[in-house]
C-alpha cells in the first residue's frame, strides 16, 4: 500500500494543538506533582479529577487529598495546596495529638471535619485568593458522630 504524504503544515499543526491541550489543564499537572511528593509516590499512581475550576481530588498509593490550585487576580505562581492535609495539620495543632491520630472527613466542598484524641471540630479551607488557611466553623470536645464524608485524607505507607 503506498504511503500518503502529508502537507508540510499538518505536522506542525498538530504539534501545536498536543501543546495547547497540555497547557490547558496546568494546574492537574501542579495537582498531580504535588501529590506525589505530599504522598511519596510516582505521579503515575495517581488518579487526578477535576471537582470545579481549581480543585481536584487526588487519590493513589492508599491516600486521598483535595487540592485546591489557586487561579485568583494577583496570584503570580502555579501552586496546589491539598486542604485536606492543612486540616489535619491544624487539628493536630490544635488537638495536641499525634498525626496518625486524626482523621479527617470531607462533609462538603472546603468544608472538614477533623477528629482525634476524643476531639472534633470543623474547618473551612481554602486558598482561593493564594493564601491557604483553614478557619474553625466549630469545636466540640466530644468524641466524632458518623457521618458519610465527601472525601477522606488518609495516612499510608
């Protein structure tokens, strides 16, 4: 069968629209590579979703994380914070307990509830506007209530 010859400007062409679609989702890239180290595994044994304009949801090597890639006027670097992890941190903080003692719970978007050491309470997180942080909704002291979370940080090896 005799080999068809393409136009000398197909090539570039399409060379140029594999390059436009990557730079389209830069920040599932910056998800995904700060995943892997968050995680300490391959950017390969993750699963990167889309859940709105600059979130996502992470999951591989038995973890699972929200992160939020800020896209805000006057935000100058491509970055990704995973809320979920800045949560337990702050429950940690605040629980005076060991990480691998808290868990967190994703009740809605931005919206976490951080158990540990007999204690609870609840954070929005966000980085919207380039400044991560997570304020307290609320505290309580007694033990967690079951409840199906959104999404679950989770710890593993």
């Amino acid at each position: 069968m005799p080999r068809m010859k393409l136009p000398s400007w197909v090539l570039p062409i399409f060379c140029g629209l594999v390059a436009l679609a990557a730079a389209c989702e830069p920040n599932l890239r910056t998800a995904r590579s700060q995943a892997s180290l968050d995680f300490g595994c391959e950017k390969s044994q993750l699963d990167v979703r889309r859940r709105s304009r600059d979130t996502y949801l992470v999951t591989g090597c038995n973890r699972t994380g929200v992160y939020q890639c800020p896209e805000a006027p006057g935000v100058t670097q491509r970055f990704c914070v995973n809320l979920a992890l800045m949560a337990r941190q702050r429950g940690e903080r605040e629980f005076q307990c060991a990480i691998d003692d808290v868990t967190v719970d994703e009740l809605s978007p931005f919206i976490f509830r951080v158990a540990g050491c007999g204690r609870q309470a609840v954070y929005h997180c966000e980085a919207s506007d380039g400044r991560p942080r997570c304020l307290l909704e609320r505290a309580d002291e007694s033990a967690p209530t079951p409840a199906e979370p959104v999404a679950r940080e989770t710890v593993g090896g």
